[in-house]
C-alpha cells in the first residue's frame, strides 16, 4: 500500500500542475490553494478504516482484511462526493466566499483525492474491491511488488515526490520568501 505521504502529495502535485499549468490565469483565482490542502485530506480519508480497525481490535478479534479495502476502498466514496459537488452547486456560505472557495468545488476535489487514493492502491499495492459489497471482485496490478526492491521504493518515492513538489513549489512560487 502506498504511504499515506503518497496519497497525500500525488493530489495535491496533480491538482497544483492544473492549477499552475492547465487553468488560465484569470481562473486560477477561482481554485485557491485551500482546495489542494482539501484535496490533499481526501486522498488519506479512504484509510479511515485503518482507524476503524484499531478501534474494533480493542472489543473484537477482527482482521485487518476484514476491514480494511472494503467500503472506504470502492467507487462509491468519490461517487458520493460527486454527487454531493452536483447537489450543492448552488449552495452559497458566507465562510466559503470569504476564502473564495464554493462548497461544490471542496466535494469535487474530495472526489478527485478518493478517486486518486483508489488509484494509487489499484496500480502500487495489490488491490482494490470498486463495488463492494456488491461484488467481492477484486483488481489490481501490484507494480511494486514487480520491482527488485519492493520495500524500498514507497519510501523512496515519498522522498522523490516531496524534494520535486517543493523545487517546483520554490521555482514557480518562491516559497522560501515565506520562511
């Protein structure tokens, strides 16, 4: 399973890269930074069962498996946040507009970072059940475990996401004016 740094930085460099390179520059204040921490919260919620977990094994004898990649692993948790961002599309909330942020905009990109921690989980760490408990099918292509060294890498690539995103974070914004 991909670190939960991961999960964390891969929304928010993807959603920084839309907002630095794809949106146009009138429009980037439209999507503040607020919406990347946001996003960057999402991609860890779908672990909450992790919690979960630790709570029940207080009371119960209950496997991690049991748990864990069942209902906050599947295609319904970003669909609900979708169709949340669509229900209050024209919700309006004087905290929000004051930080020029739009409740519809905060479900989109909760849907985006389930969506991407879905992802991540499918394509580095075995595999994810997209409908359960419809379906107990389960996919996934373990790209980590096809690597020469498997316990290395996630570490590795935590170290190799955070460096790039805060050269870039420094190129294109100057953070270090903030320090």
């Amino acid at each position: 399973m991909p670190q939960a740094v991961t999960h964390v930085l891969i929304v928010i460099i993807l959603l920084d890269i839309f907002r630095d390179y794809i949106l146009k520059k009138k429009h980037r204040n439209k999507f503040p930074m607020h919406y990347l921490i946001i996003a960057g919260i999402a991609g860890l919620l779908p672990d909450i069962d992790i919690a979960v977990y630790w709570i029940l094994k207080l009371t119960s004898g209950v496997a991690l498996t049991n748990i864990h990649r069942t209902f906050t692993h599947t295609l319904f948790l970003p669909a609900i946040f979708l169709l949340l961002g669509f229900i209050f599309w024209s919700s309006k909330s004087e905290f929000l507009e004051k930080h020029k942020m739009k409740l519809r905009m905060i479900f989109f990109v909760m849907a985006f970072g389930t969506l991407m921690h879905l992802l991540l989980d499918y394509l580095l760490s075995g595999y994810i059940i997209p409908f359960y408990p419809f379906s107990y099918a389960s996919y996934g292509l373990n790209l980590i475990e096809l690597t020469p060294w498997p316990e290395t890498i996630l570490p590795a690539l935590d170290a190799i996401l955070l460096l790039s995103w805060l050269i870039h974070e420094e190129i294109k914004h100057k953070i270090s004016d903030f320090i």
